[in-house]
C-alpha cells in the first residue's frame, strides 16, 4: 500500500521486457529485497540492489496495463515506497495496481496550479467523481470536475517541482489508478441489480 506522495523522481538505468533498473537516493536507505516500491504507480518488488540503483521484474500484465513499456533509459519516474503502519497518510491508499492508461489532452496555467485535464477509457471513467481520489503516475491528485472522456486535476507547484508530473506534455501517456472505495462500491451496486432476492420472495419465503 503506497499514500501516492511521491519521495523522490529516480532515472531509468536500464530498462527491457522484463526488467528495470533505477538510480535512485531516498528509496534505497532502508532497502531490502523482496521490499514494495511504486514506480510511476505501479507497484515493483525489489530483486536486487546497490549503493546507487535497484532492480525489478516486470511481469507482461504490467507492460500491457502501463507506460513502463515506453520508458526508456535516461527517463525520470515518480518513486514511493510502500506506506509503514505508524506512518502518515498524506495522499489516499494507493495499491500499486494500475487500471489502465490516459493521455494528456491539455495543460492549462490557473494562478499559481496548473489544470490538467486527462483523456481516460470508459472502464476507468465509471469510478471519476468531481472531488474524488485518482493516482496519476502514482500520485494521489484530487478531481476537480470531469466529462464523459476526461477528468481533471490541479497541479500546485510542490506537485509540480517533487514529482514527474511537472514535465509532462499534451499527449503524454499517464497510468492511472481509480480509488479503490470506489471499485467496491460499484461492485456492490452491480451484484445488488443483478440479484433474484426481492422483498416478495423474501415475504413468501417467511422473512
């Protein structure tokens, strides 16, 4: 489990069908192998490391459902470590398990925050409400408003200056991660309309 607050932005070292290396200072402090740690949202376990880097696989699922595919060496990723118990919660729980990918669709100076609007599939849409959680490269961003295709996001500057985020370009293709709460409560609402049992049934069965 991550808070989508992210530590520090790592670089690509190496990165192939099935494996990624990453130069990185704040994660590898307290590292261990086996550890959790969000790479552009998308949660790796450590496999190896050293003073300067770690090393995770990447399973084919991860390619398909993410931009990892697309990086390439020299590129920067939002890095997060996995959330310890007696730690604060500054963004929303965030899996690691990424729903799908968007794409910029414009970037927009508001005063001092920048308005990001994101271009998003149906399937990940259906969990989007205005004031809502989303991770977007693994970073916990509140909904401002959104249509029928796209959402929107306030970038303030620390947003912009300790994360990925600040360098993106209309265009740009994001991982998302839909809010967890609301995957189960449209789970709950689609099993409650699918169910036979009805106040008559339940009357003629003596209930």
């Amino acid at each position: 489990m991550f808070t989508g607050i992210v530590e520090e932005k790592g670089v690509v070292a190496a990165v192939s069908s099935d494996k990624i290396t990453l130069k990185a200072d704040k994660v590898l402090k307290d590292i261990k192998i086996g550890d959790s740690i969000a790479v552009n949202g998308v949660c790796l376990t450590v496999i190896s490391f050293d003073s300067h880097s770690f090393s995770a696989d990447i399973m084919p699922q991860t390619l398909r459902l993410s931009n990892l595919g697309m990086l390439k060496d020299g590129n920067k990723v939002n890095l997060d470590r996995a959330v310890l118990a007696s730690g604060r919660i500054g963004g929303h729980n965030v899996q690691g398990h990424i729903d799908g990918t968007g794409i910029i669709k414009s970037l927009t100076l508001q005063d001092n925050a920048v308005i990001m609007q994101t271009t998003t599939p149906a399937h990940i849409m259906q969990y989007i409400v205005t004031r809502g959680f989303i991770a977007v490269d693994g970073v916990s961003l509140t909904i401002t408003d959104h249509t029928d295709h796209t959402f929107s996001t306030s970038l303030v500057a620390a947003t912009r200056k300790d994360s990925c985020l600040g360098e993106l370009k209309v265009g740009d293709v994001v991982n998302l991660e839909a809010d967890i709460i609301g995957k189960y409560v449209q789970k709950f609402m689609v099993t409650k309309q699918q169910s036979n049992i009805t106040r008559e049934f339940l009357s003629e069965n003596g209930f």
